[in-house]
C-alpha cells in the first residue's frame, strides 16, 4: 500500500475515534459535524473553500500520455 493511502486512512480513523470522543464527552453539540455545519452559516466562506477543495481532490486526473 502507498504511504499517502496509509496517511489517509490514519487521518480518516483519528478523526472519526476523535469525533466518537467528543460526542461521548459532551453530546452531538460538540461533534466536528455541528462544528462544520456552524461555521458554514457564519462563514459562508469556509463551505465556499470546503466545495472548492473537494473538488480539487476529487476531480478526474487525466493521464499524460493521453486518455482516461
């Protein structure tokens, strides 16, 4: 396996064991989600920057030597 696969795949599970804390240690209200969803209606930036960023990492890479 790839070392940035291996990256990715610790990164996704400390978030989640992270969230799962947090909710643990102090309800829903504490949750990365609510803390998202709170700073996408007062920084209607940051989902701007969130959606352009996903894209960026989900968009088609074209081969170089052409085709898919």
């Amino acid at each position: 396996m790839r070392k940035a696969a291996i990256f990715i795949i610790i990164m996704i599970v400390s978030i989640v064991v992270f969230d799962f804390y947090l909710i643990d240690q102090g309800g829903t209200g504490e949750s990365i989600s609510n803390q998202i969803i709170e700073w996408s209606y007062d920084y209607p930036a940051f989902t701007f920057l969130a959606g352009f960023t996903m894209g960026h990492l989900f968009w088609v890479i074209s081969n170089r030597k052409g085709g898919k």
